[in-house]
C-alpha cells in the first residue's frame, strides 16, 4: 500500500472518532438538560418550614386595625392578639376588670369591636341614638341644632349631658372624642354614671392644652358587647377671635326688676 493510500486511510480513522466523540458529548450535555433538579436536602426542608413569617403578630394586628371593615363595629372580625386588654389600658382607662365585668373577655370578638374604637374611623352602631346636649345643664345650648357649637381653643372643659332617655342602664358608659377632620381619638374613657339616674348624666372632657382648630365628635356608646350607639354631638374649635357659643344663656322670660 502506497504512503499516500495509507495517510488517507489514517485521517478517515480520525474523522470517524471526532465524529464518535462529538455525538457522545451531545447526547451527555442532553441527558445533563433533561435530568429534574434535586430534591432539597432533608434539613433545608425542615428549615424552610421552621422560618418564622415576614410580619410579626402585632404587625399584622395593627395592619387589621389599620384598614376597618365597611361595617365598622358590626363586623365579625375576630381578635387577631390576646393582648388587646392590655392595649386598651395603655391608650384608655380601662382594667382588666372592667373590662371582664362587663361582657368583653380575652379573646373575645366583644374585646376586638371595643379595642377597634381607639382607629377613629370606626363608625359605631348607630341606631336611634340620641342628640348630646352641650353646655352646663343650667345653661345649655338645644340639640336641636339650631345652635352651633363653637368653642374656643383655650376651652379648658367641654361638658355635655346625656338625654334621660338615652341613659343605658348599668353603672357606666363609654365616651370617645375624636377629630373628624384627621380622624384621630382624642380619649377613650370609661365614665361612671348613677344607676336608674334621676338626672341627665353629664359628659366631660378636661384638656390642659388648647385645642386645635377643626371639627369634632363626641359618642357615648352602652358598656356592654353591644356597643350600641347612645348619644352623640358635634362641636368646632374656632380661630381666636371667631364668635363662639354661649353656653350661659339668660331666659328672656326672665323676670325684670
């Protein structure tokens, strides 16, 4: 066989095993494509399971406070935290206590309506509820509102009276202010009053501060887990040097001497 036959015969020997070698590294690189990833270890698994959620229990409960429900306090909602009792003792003057005595126990869906009423914008349930009327007893402006009530921002004591007719009975109600302008609640309060009252039960607020101009609120709910709507009444903090109200009227019936 002649050199030249030979070195032909040599280089189709090559051709074929690069041409072997390429199929077998396709069909590798395929395989490699086509195998499913692994399963996680055992211990990234229960890892992964064990991984705490990104927002906290009081996140989320402050999240659901946040953002009321159209119904306001007729909702269902449930507690989110047993630690409403305790909420509500930093932010008003309630007891655990009362607040047992009174139909809203731990973990009741009676607590979460009650601690939903320091978010401003929760409407209470209002029905037939009565007008306040603002002013000492002796003097006060009607509820019919033919008067507005405008007060000025060094008003030291707001005080109102609970029509007979409005009175829960029990031995106390619960009063919110609030801001209707901002929605913010000035107090949430417990106020004692008489049992079977012969007198309109007066409310009060008492500020060592000036008020703000603007629009606000006043509700007196029945202490119970209905929160039923009492009485309520508007009132405005006027600019300094606007007319206000005058709360001490004389009767123009008035004997004249």
């Amino acid at each position: 066989m002649s050199s030249i036959v030979r070195r032909a015969v040599e280089h189709a020997k090559v051709a074929s095993a690069c041409l072997l070698t390429g199929a077998a590294l396709a069909g590798i690189a395929c395989w490699i494509d086509a195998t499913p990833p692994a399963a996680p270890a055992k211990a990234d698994a229960q890892a992964a399971v064990a991984a705490p959620p990104a927002a906290s229990v009081r996140d989320l409960a402050e999240t659901v406070l946040a953002r009321p429900s159209p119904g306001g306090l007729a909702s269902t909602a449930t507690a989110v935290t047993p630690a409403l009792a305790d909420d509500l003792a930093r932010h008003a003057s309630f007891t655990r206590e009362w607040l047992s005595g009174h139909g809203f126990a731990p973990g009741s869906a009676a607590l979460d309506r009650v601690h939903r009423l320091l978010d401003g914008r929760v409407e209470p349930n209002a029905r037939d509820s009565a007008a306040l009327v603002f002013g000492p007893a002796a003097g006060a402006a009607p509820a019919d509102g033919s008067v507005k009530i405008a007060l000025a921002a060094q008003e030291r004591f707001v005080q109102a009276t609970l029509p007979l007719g409005a009175a829960a009975t029990g031995d106390s109600v619960i009063v919110r202010w609030r801001s209707l302008d901002d929605s913010s609640v000035l107090e949430l309060s417990v106020q004692a009053i008489a049992s079977n009252p012969t007198d309109a039960p007066e409310i009060w607020m008492h500020r060592t501060t000036d008020w703000t101009a603007g629009h606000y609120r006043v509700e007196v709910l029945s202490a119970d887990p209905q929160l039923s709507l009492l009485a309520s009444g508007d009132f405005e903090i006027v600019p300094d040097g606007a007319p206000v109200t005058p709360f001490l009227v004389v009767s123009s019936t008035a004997a004249k001497p």
